[in-house]
C-alpha cells in the first residue's frame, strides 16, 4: 500500500547548549493522499515521561491548515531547554508526525548534542503515594523522593502548603543536602486531631515545593481525604405538653404549644437538620419553624415545633403521641444519636373536667335541696314553727306537728340519710281545712295501738283523729271541749279507749275512743286552777295522770277513781309568767316523772311511794338540774321507754341526752350531759344538714326519745322550722362510763 504522506527532517543532527540560543530544526510533510488533510508534530527524548508538563521545545504551526493533495507543510521546531534537566551529551529525539483525517503517522529521529548548560537547573519530585486517607486522630506518613539532575552539589529546602501547619508536630519544612544527579527520600509526619471538629471530613489537596539556588522551585500535588467521624444529637424539650397549659378564664380558646427541638453537630462533616412528623395525629396541626437549620462542625442549633388540636367540649383529656425524627444531610459512617423522640400531647377538653364535676356535684345538689329528698325544703317541709314531734312505737316512723297548720310523717331513715327519701305524706296539708279553721296544730301523737291513728290538738280547741290507711282528704273524727279553748296536750291510754285532751283553760278532759261513735263522749273531765301545759298517764295501769302548767304547778289526778287531786311540791315556785312546759314518764317504769320549765330546770321525781301511799307525796325530794349554763326555758324532755335516759330542749337551741342510774337519778358521770346538738358547732354526725342548712340558734319546741336495737334516736323540733333527728348507741354511752357498777340499758 503506498503511504499517504512523506517526511524528512532537516538538519539530522542538532547541538543545544541550555540557557543559550534555541537551536532550530525543520520538518517537511507532504500530502501523498486523495484529499485534504492536516498534520500535527510531536518530539520525545527517552528519559522525559518523570517530568511531564516539562516545555523544552516550540512547534509552528501548532497544527497545520488542511492541504491539497501533493502539497507540502513544513513545520519549524525550536529546541528552549534541556529536554532533561542537567544532562550533557549524545541524545536521540524521536518526530512522529501524524493526520487524524489520513489515520496515520510517520516517524524520523535526530541527534541531540547537549553541552554543558549555563543557565538553572530545577529539582526534580516525586511522590510514592499521590493519595492518603486518614480517620480524626489518626497519624501518617507523607514520603517525597527529592533529585538533583544537575552536575553540582546543591541544598534544597522542601516544604508542605495546603494542610493546616498545626498537623505537622516536626514542621511542614525539611532541608536536604543533594550531590550532583543525587537523590534523597524525606517524610512529613502528619497527625490529623482527634476531635472531629478540628479536623472537618474531606479531600485536602496539598503541594510539595522543593527550591535551591540553582533554579526554580518545583512543584508537585498529592490528595489528603479526612474520612467521617463523630456523632450528630437529636433532643426535644419538654417530652409533654397540655392544651392549654395552665388554666385560663377564655377556657374556651385553644392557644399553640412548642416544643424546642435541638440539633448538635459533634462530627467533621457539616449539616442541615429538620424534623419530621411520622403519621402525625389527626384533629392535630403541627407546623416546624424554620424549615431546617445549618450546622457547623460543632455547632448546635434549635428549631420549634408549634402544635394545634381540636378540643371537644366535654369529657376527658385526650392524650397524642408525636414521632418527631431527625433527618441530617450527611450521616454516612458518622453515629446518629435519638433520630426519633416520642412525645406527648394531652388535649383537654374545652369545659374542664373538674368543672364539669363541679357543676355536676352543684346541680346534684341543688336538685337535692329542691327534691323530697332534702328535709329542708320548704316546698316539702314545715314552714311554721315545729310545735310537736313523736317516733311511732318501732321508731322507723316520726310525726311532726307545726304553726303552719301542717301535719307530717317521715322516715326516720330518711331524717337520717341524705339519700334516704324523708318525707312519707303531709298529714294535714296547707289549706285544706275551711277558712275558719286554719289554726296553729299545737300538739300530734300516735294512738299507741298499731299507730295506725294520729291525734291533733289545734289552737282553736278543735281535736282531729287521723287515719294513716287513707288518703287524708278528710280526718277520721273532729270534737272539741269548747270552741276558742286551744288543745295544749293529747295523751291517749296504753290500750288507746281513752284521748286526754289538756287545754289553755285549765281542763283536762277524758275522751272515749271507739270507733263506731259518731261522737266524741267525754268520759271524765276536770277543772284545774292553772293554764295545762302538759300531762302524761302514771302507775300501772295508767291510773294516774300527772298535770303541769302554769305558776309551776303539778299535780296527780286519779282519773279512774273519785280521789282527791294530789299536788306535788314543786322545788322551784312559780309566778303566772313560770310554767312546767312539759313532763314524760318511762312506759316500763312508769313510776318515774320529768319535768321541764321555763326557769331552766329539768326534774326529775321517782313517784312509786307516792302512787302507793299519797301522804309521801309531800315529802318526795325530786333531783333538778339546769338543762345548760344559759338559764333559758326548757320547752321539752322525753324519756326512754325503759328509763334509762332523759332528752332535752330549750330556748337555747341544744337538744341534750342525760343518762339515767337504774334506780330513776342522774348518771353522776354525766353530771353535764351529752350535747347532741348545738347551733353554733358543726358535726359530722350529721354533715349534711351542717353544711346545706346552716345551725339554728331557734329554740327547740319538742323532744321525743326511743331507744331501738341499741340505737339512741332523739327527735327534735325547733322554730326554724325543721325536723331533726340525731342518734348515738348504747354501747358508746356505756363505754364512756368508768365505775365498776352496771349501767342502766342493755349495751
């Protein structure tokens, strides 16, 4: 195949002494081919490749113009420098010319005589290994091979740039001495910091400079790569929050809460942290301001967390949990320390739960105080003065009487439960009698056989029996002694054929009770000197009646006999503005009578020699007592059926127990007795009637006692209106009790 191009190289031998004139030398090329083409021109000496980038010649053209077919490019090569630094003699040059468009190429050569040069000659550099990897903390060696390529002995100073100087503990400058064409290793000791953030994770491109006096510095570069090390935090504060935080008077606003998320950076590689919400909550809005944040090496930063919720009205708190995650731009082969942190939310709701409970308890118990429930509610209540109460013979039913013209029957569970219904029936309701009967009932008791009958004494004279088997429209029966002649006192017999009826006028009349009598027939009456305040049935079997009133009076009236009556001396004498208000007997001892008075004074009389032989009635010698300190009437005592203790209650507003002795006198132990109520105290015996209706100072107009399964069950009945009942038991009476000797009662 012929060849496409021709060349030739004039002149075939060249001298060059270096530092002196460029020595020239020409090469002609000549197209052989069919079309245009261009050509290029290259020279090599053998030795060369070390020093690459090394300019030692000059070519013109660079490149020659496409030509024609058979023309001819000559090419003008000059030689600069030495095409190895400090050598002297005899040296091939190879030309190789080449067409890209021909796809082919020539080569001739030449010799090169080199003389001795007269200008510098540089160092020659090397470096073993061009790359380095190192971790923070981590020392390595940098070693540099150093030649001198010139004839003469020379000092070279090589130094390190580009890598902090504070990483090199023996300097980053070393000083080699060089023979002539000698060659000498030396090694820069680097030690990367431990701490990560001195030593910042990437590539580090350095330089090794080597002078001398004998020509220009040489250069040559190597690559340092930090590797990553270190660790990045992720921290949230606080881990819970509440909507809303703390109480506040618009309840119904829902302000945002934040949580503070911190970020630190304790690596070598630089960040960007944000935070991201992993299936957030729903009724929840959360919003991360900024959107993320630049960290430093080293660096620490925060972002906010602001959270929204719904809030229901009612109910309980809602509790939400957030999976907040931290997301780095860089963690590759760096240790992320909490990515994702759990916190709380707890929503609650817009009308707080205690609130709730608050309302919830107030308007309970305000639709207990206006329910039947509430003894105290007048809408169910007395609204007068309670003038008489009375237990019924098992003491589970109670009777009230008042100024208002009402008649009641409670529970006596109910008088003492604040959940317990009270109230049974209205006996006598509010303006049910005509007009001109509406008067005050004065006096109610139950007929002791089946207390299935009340009886009512009025102010206007009128007695009115009630049966409790019917609906109370109408009583049973309506009588009266004389019209005007107000009923004081109702006491009926034990096997109820007989309804005493003491009244203001100072008569005290005997009714017989059947049922098939249309009327009432007075069966006995008798006249007093004095206003009856009260009488109650002596002796066995109810032969006596003891009758007390005005100036003191007290006086025993065999009923069933024509005796005469027989006055008792009373230890206090009266004037007409003293009255024994009230007197009781003990149904199984029904010898013995108490007294009580407007003086204060509480009596008690054991009757039995009396009842047996009236001539010791004169010198019976009574115990008495003041009811209190505060000498104030005493308006009713009750005793217990097997006479084992006395109630009381007066002006003064406290209903007082007295234990008895088995033989009828005061129990010395309890010399003051024991305080079951008192207006100005606040008892937890009765806690509810404390608190929802405040004490009562009103004086109290009657007393009723029984003594029930080892219960103590005192009835009271004052001017505030109210029907009170307190309790006790025998066995904490008893216990209080130091003698040796027994009590009275069965504990």
């Amino acid at each position: 195949m012929e060849k496409q191009l021709a060349t030739q190289v004039l002149p075939k031998q060249l001298a060059f002494t270096p530092g002196g004139p460029p020595s020239a030398f020409a090469v002609e090329v000549v197209n052989h081919s069919d079309r245009y083409a261009s050509f290029q021109l290259e020279v090599s000496a053998a030795g060369t490749n070390h020093l690459a980038g090394h300019k030692w010649y000059h070519v013109s053209p660079d490149i020659s113009s496409k030509n024609p077919p058979g023309d001819t490019t000559q090419f003008q090569i000059e030689i600069t420098d030495s095409p190895v630094p400090g050598f002297v003699g005899l040296m091939s040059l190879a030309v190789r010319v080449f067409s890209i468009e021909l796809q082919e190429e020539e080569r001739e050569s030449l010799k090169l005589t080199l003389a001795q040069g007269t200008g510098a000659v540089p160092l020659g550099l090397n470096l073993p290994v061009e790359d380095f990897d190192a971790d923070p903390g981590e020392e390595i060696q940098i070693p540099v091979w150093v030649n001198n390529p010139s004839q003469l002995k020379t000092t070279a100073t090589v130094s390190l740039q580009g890598i902090d100087a504070s990483w090199f503990p023996e300097g980053n400058e070393q000083t080699v001495k060089l023979a002539p064409g000698g060659r000498v290793q030396t090694t820069f000791n680097c030690k990367v910091p431990a701490d990560p953030v001195q030593a910042p994770s990437h590539g580090y491109r350095f330089q090794v400079e080597a002078s001398h006096a004998y020509g220009p510095p040489t250069q040559i570069e190597g690559h340092l790569k930090i590797d990553p090390l270190g660790f990045v935090a992720f921290q949230a504060q606080p881990e819970e929050h509440c909507i809303p935080e703390q109480f506040q008077l618009k309840f119904w606003q829902s302000p945002p809460v934040i949580y503070e998320l911190q970020f630190k950076n304790n690596s070598n590689l630089y960040q960007h942290a944000k935070a991201e919400i992993v299936d957030p909550p729903s009724h929840c809005t959360f919003e991360v301001m900024p959107d993320n944040i630049k960290l430093g090496l080293g660096d620490s930063g925060k972002l906010s967390l602001i959270a929204e919720a719904d809030r229901h009205w009612l109910g309980f708190s809602k509790q939400h949990t957030l999976h907040v995650e931290a997301v780095w731009s860089n963690v590759e082969r760096i240790d992320s320390r909490d990515e994702t942190h759990v916190l709380l939310l707890k929503v609650k709701p817009r009308i707080p739960l205690w609130l709730v409970i608050l309302m919830a308890l107030v308007g309970g118990v305000w639709l207990w105080w206006i329910s039947p429930f509430n003894q105290y509610n007048r809408n169910y209540g007395h609204r007068g003065a309670v003038t008489s109460v009375a237990f019924n013979g098992i003491a589970d039913q109670a009777v009230s009487s008042s100024n208002d013209t009402t008649a009641i029957r409670w529970s006596v569970q109910g008088l003492s439960a604040w959940w317990a219904f009270p109230y049974l029936e209205n006996i006598i309701q509010r303006g049910q009698q005509l007009a001109q009967q509406q008067k005050a009932i004065r006096v109610i008791t139950y007929r002791p056989v089946n207390n299935d009958l009340v009886a009512v004494g009025l102010e206007n004279g009128q007695i009115q029996l009630w049966d409790l088997n019917t609906d109370h429209t109408d009583p049973l029966q309506t009588f009266s002694y004389e019209k005007a002649d107000r009923v004081l006192d109702v006491e009926f017999s034990q096997d109820s054929r007989y309804l005493f009826s003491s009244h203001g006028s100072g008569t005290i009349v005997a009714w017989a009770t059947q049922r098939t009598a249309q009327q009432r027939k007075i069966f006995k009456e008798q006249k007093m000197p004095f206003a009856i305040y009260d009488s109650v049935l002596l002796g066995n079997p109810d032969q006596w009646l003891a009758i007390a009133g005005q100036q003191n009076q007290l006086v025993l009236w065999n009923w069933q006999s024509k005796q005469a009556l027989e006055p008792l001396i009373y230890p206090e004498s009266g004037t007409n503005r003293d009255y024994i208000q009230s007197i009781d007997t003990a149904r199984d001892t029904p010898t013995l009578l108490t007294t009580a008075d407007t003086q204060g004074n509480i009596t008690l009389w054991n009757l039995a020699p009396c009842l047996q032989d009236s001539t010791t009635c004169k010198t019976l010698k009574p115990e008495i007592w003041s009811h209190s300190e505060a000498i104030q009437p005493v308006r009713s005592v009750s005793m217990s059926d097997d006479g084992c203790y006395l109630a009381s209650g007066g002006d003064d507003g406290r209903v007082m127990l007295w234990p008895l002795l088995p033989n009828g006198q005061r129990d010395p132990e309890f010399r003051e007795g024991i305080e079951l109520y008192e207006p100005s105290t606040v008892s937890m015996a009765n806690f509810f009637q404390n608190i929802l209706h405040p004490r009562s100072s009103d004086r109290i107009n009657s007393v009723d006692l029984k003594v029930i399964g080892g219960k103590i069950l005192v009835l009271s009945g004052s001017d505030d209106t109210q029907v009170r009942l307190f309790s006790t038991t025998v066995k904490d009476v008893q216990a209080r009790i130091q003698r040796q000797t027994l009590p009275c009662g069965k504990p």
